[in-house]
C-alpha cells in the first residue's frame, strides 16, 4: 500500500470517526433538549391531562416543604427549618423516637371588597417535613426557638457520644 493509500485511509478513518462523534453529539444533544423541556413543564406536565386537580398544586410543590440545615456541633445538633409568613401558634414539633416532624400552616388573607387581584403567588396552606435524626441524642431536653421566619430546634447529645479530639501517636 502507498504512502498516498495509507493517508488517503487515515482521513477517511477520521472523517467516519468525526461523523460518528458528531452523530453521539446530536443525539446527546437532542436527550439534553428533551429533558430541559420535560423540567421546565414541571415533573407532572405529562400527567395533566389525566388528573386535572393535580395542576394547581404543581408549582408549589417546593415552596410547601421547608428548606432545612442540620448542623452538627460538639455537644448539640442544631436543626433550622426556614419557615417564613408562619406565626408561631401556627407551627408545631413532633418528635417521635428518632422522627423530627415539623408541621405548619399558613393562613390565607382574604382579600377586601373592592380589591382586585391580578396576581397570587404566595403560597397558603398546611405543610410536613419529617426529618430522621441521628442516635446518640438527648430528645428529652430539646428547646425549640422561632425568629424571623426560622424555627431553630436545638438537640442535645448524650454524654458518650460528644465528639473528642484522638491524638494520634
């Protein structure tokens, strides 16, 4: 085979190779568009039309569920939930073996005669969040605190699970 030969094979080889990469491209491409579409609509868009009631409380779905940090100190775990537009009467603790559930409701405002609304985003109703906690915690000296739309839950360890320092030798 000539050195014309071999050349001309070798670019056809990564011609072929290119389109081959280009074609994985497209198609990758084309997943891509597709699954951008899909969450755009909302996880339960396909589903609309076969249960109608669903579509109202679709948008909302992560605003319901508080959004929470759990922080691990040496002597406590700190749990703060972000709870805004709740009053503290409205807001409940439940603590079940290892089950942190933190139950909610925000009240809706009626709107005046007269008023017109022209939009409504802010989302109104009950909401859950079970949290499981780790072992090795005092749940019978718990203290709960609300400020500022944050509910700090503050859960103390026994005394044989504090975290130490080990030296290591």
């Amino acid at each position: 085979m000539s050195t014309k030969e071999k050349s001309l094979k070798k670019e056809t080889g990564r011609k072929q190779a290119q389109t081959l990469q280009v074609r994985e491209n497209r198609w990758l491409d084309d997943m891509d568009r597709a699954f951008d579409r899909m969450m755009n609509r909302g996880v339960l868009q396909p589903f609309r039309s076969l249960w109608p009631d669903w579509a109202p409380f679709q948008p909302d779905l992560d605003i319901r569920v508080p959004r929470v940090d759990m922080v691990d100190r040496d002597d406590e775990l700190l749990i703060r939930a972000e709870v805004p537009g709740i009053d503290k009467e409205h807001l409940h603790l439940d603590l079940a073996g290892d089950l942190l559930t933190i139950h909610g409701e925000r009240q809706h405002e009626e709107t005046q005669e007269g008023d017109h609304l022209y939009r409504s985003e802010i989302v109104h109703g009950a909401f859950s969040r079970s949290i499981r906690l780790p072992t090795g915690l005092n749940t019978e000296a718990v203290d709960a605190s609300f400020k500022n739309g944050i509910l700090e839950v503050h859960l103390p360890k026994r005394e044989e699970t504090k975290r130490q320092k080990i030296e290591v030798k």
